[in-house]
C-alpha cells in the first residue's frame, strides 16, 4: 500500500466525517464514491457488504481501492466526460467526501448527480467549514496560511460557511434533508496558534458572536429537490421538532423531579429542625417550671422562717415587758441609774 497525503486510520463508530458519512449509508447498498482518496471512507463501506464503485484521477491511489470496490474509474471529475463510463447506471447513494472544496467548479458535478440516483436515493457530503474560529483569528492576524492538510489545505480551490453550501445545493437542484456537524475546539486545531495570539476577552467576544465558529466539517446528506423530497424535509423537521419538544418535557420534568426531591429533603431537614426546636423548648419549658417550682419552696421556706422569727420577737418582747413590770427590775433601778452615771 501507498503512502497518501490524506491516508489515517478511522473508527467507523467515532465522531469523524468520513465515519458519520459512513454510517449514512445502509449495509449492502450500491455506492458511488467520487474522489476515493486512499480509501478511508471505502474500506468501512466495504466491511458492511456495500457495492462501491470508486472514481479517482490519481491511478495509483484508485489501485489501493481497487480491493474494496465493485468497480474503479480512473477519472477526473472536472472533466465533463467523466461519467460516461456510468451511463445508465443507478446507485442508493453517491459520496463527495471532503471533494468539492478541491474543484474549481463544482456545480456541473453537481448538477450531473441526479442522474445517477436512484428513487429516494441520496447525495452524501463533507466539506471543511471556512467560518471556524481558527480561520477568524489567522485572518484578525492578517494571515490566510496555506496548509499542507486541514481546513487551509493548499489544493482548497473552494471556501464554504452553513449558507454557501446550502445555497450551492439549492443552486444545483438539491436539497438537504439532514445536516451534521464535526466541532474541534479552537484550541486543539492545526492554526491554534493563531487562537492562542488572541486574549480571553477577543476569544470569548469571537465564541458568542461567529456562527459555526466551533465547526469544523459540515456532513449533509441532500436530496434532488422534487415534491417529495420537500415533504420528507418537512416530515424530519416536524419530527425533528416533536423530539426535541419530547426533550425539552423531558428535561423540564427531569428538573422538575429533582426540584421535588430538593424540596422534599428540605421539608425532611425543616421538619425535624422544627422537631428539634420543639423539644429543646419543651425542656427549657420543664427546666424553667422546675426553677419555679424549687424557687416557689424557697419562698414557703423563707416565709416559714420569717414567721418564726417574727413569733420570737414577739415572744421576747413579752419577756421584756414582763422583766420591767417585775418587782425585781424596780428594786435595781437605782442601781442601773447610777451605772450608766458612772458609764457616761
């Protein structure tokens, strides 16, 4: 096997373009692929029993196909006989990846798909985005860096945003049923260090304010823009938007569960603080009725030991006016006069 420029490795259940292209197409389906390249997309098509047939302009790339292809054409696209070899020929779907971008016109390519669908049968594409944040900062850089790979790619004769490629498609008589999109942080992309030149605040003013900025491929699968077509567009978005509304109640009931069970815990925790209060008051309540009860007793005690006291005094009051009617205390009271003279 050749060493090619775009040749990499894959997970056909991963996040690429190549892989979500891949999976856009059924198991067993006839396919052509225009632009093969070294076969990334081809060998995945091939492992789910698909009949591919692979047109390339380079031949010793398409001779690396060749084993994973019901049929190979050596062809250059941009030439207007290129499908001659396919008159009459009828596929479920016909794959542009990452191709478009490399013509210096793809509308006549474009235009000629049609003709090689069969009913219901669909075009599959994946082009670089031109807004990525990236490309907005090498250019606030005053760069447009041409690269050997990526979303500058120096054989990039075509630059495409969202609306480019949809009216593109709608130029050429088609129209799209169903849009991914591959997103790469800024941060991790080829022209990063153009990013990285550029402070927090332009970073984020540039994340809130460019559409796509975060894109890095745009997957879409289109369709010739007949009646049908139009309604099966009309039938994906209103289904598109009756999942979304099934999301959106599920997400809101979701909150809503989880809201109650907040509540819930928070009714638990004021219940029992509001219990814990009760009791503490209950015993400050028994505490302060126990004080009460014992100062109550010592103000019995007291008044009982006042009411003694006060019997003694009077008690001894008696005893005193009874000494000074006694004869006795008559008889000595010369005698108390003449002490207190000698006292004073």
């Amino acid at each position: 096997m050749i060493k090619h420029r775009y040749a990499h490795e894959i997970d056909p259940n991963g996040g690429s373009a190549a892989a979500v292209l891949a999976r856009m197409v059924e198991p067993g389906q006839r396919v052509l692929e225009l632009g093969t390249g070294p076969g990334t997309v081809t060998r995945i098509l091939h492992s789910k029993g698909c009949k591919v047939t692979g047109i390339e302009m380079d031949p010793e790339t398409l001779a690396t196909c060749a084993p994973f292809c019901e049929r190979t054409v050596l062809a250059n696209l941009e030439d207007p006989d290129w499908a001659a070899p396919l008159a009459g020929e009828k596929f479920d779907a016909v794959i542009c990846a990452d191709v478009l971008e490399h013509l210096r016109n793809p509308r006549p390519l474009l235009q000629q798909l049609h003709s090689f669908l069969k009913p219901g049968g669909s075009v599959l594409m994946s082009l670089p985005n031109a807004s990525h944040l990236t490309v907005v900062a090498s250019l606030l850089g005053g760069r447009f860096p041409y690269q050997k790979n990526g979303l500058l790619d120096h054989t990039h004769l075509k630059f495409y945003g969202r609306e480019d490629l949809d009216a593109l498609l709608r130029e050429c008589g088609l129209l799209w049923q169903h849009w991914h999109t591959v997103q790469v942080d800024p941060a991790q992309a080829e022209l990063k260090a153009f990013w990285h030149q550029l402070d927090e605040a332009d970073q984020a003013f540039l994340k809130a304010k460019c559409a796509d900025g975060e894109v890095y491929q745009h997957v879409v699968r289109a369709q010739p823009a007949t009646e049908a077509a139009h309604f099966a567009k009309l039938v994906s978005a209103q289904n598109t938007l009756i999942q979304q509304h099934k999301a959106d109640v599920q997400a809101l009931h979701s909150q809503f569960t989880a809201q109650q069970q907040t509540w819930q815990v928070e009714k638990q925790e004021a219940t029992a603080q509001h219990e814990a209060f009760v009791k503490s008051m209950a015993a400050q309540l028994e505490g302060v009725a126990a004080k009460e009860q014992n100062t109550l007793a010592t103000l019995a005690w007291t008044e009982s030991q006042l009411q003694n006291h006060k019997q003694s005094i009077q008690e001894l009051h008696s005893e005193i006016e009874a000494l000074k009617q006694s004869t006795s205390w008559r008889i000595t009271a010369p005698l108390r006069k003449l002490l207190r003279k000698i006292s004073s």
